[in-house]
C-alpha cells in the first residue's frame, strides 16, 4: 500500500529545494567572504597609492 502525501506540502517543498539550489549557486557564483573583500580592499588602496606615488607635479 503506498503512503498518503499531501501534495501542496510535496510542491511547497520541491520549490524551496529549488529554491535553496539557486541560492547556493549564486552563493558560490557571487558570494566573497569578509576576509576576500578586505584583501580586495587592501590591494586596490595599495595600487591606487603606488600609482598617485607616479604622478608629476605640474606646476
């Protein structure tokens, strides 16, 4: 005998896994830790600063 299901909760369900699944691979695709964003940070001051340290002076 097959078990009984409610099939809005089985729909309910099917959609926040696929859900979860875009979510994750947006995660993996976008998402950067806080540490990688201040590293990111850190190196584009220092190469602004390498590259205003090239500039001339002109009177």
């Amino acid at each position: 005998m097959a078990d009984i299901i409610n099939l809005r909760s089985a729909k309910k369900a099917a959609i926040r896994a696929k859900s979860r699944a875009q979510g994750d691979e947006n995660a993996a695709k976008f998402g950067r830790s806080r540490a990688e964003k201040t590293a990111e940070k850190l190196r584009a001051e220092k190469a602004k600063a390498l590259l205003d340290a090239h500039k001339r002076e002109t009177p």
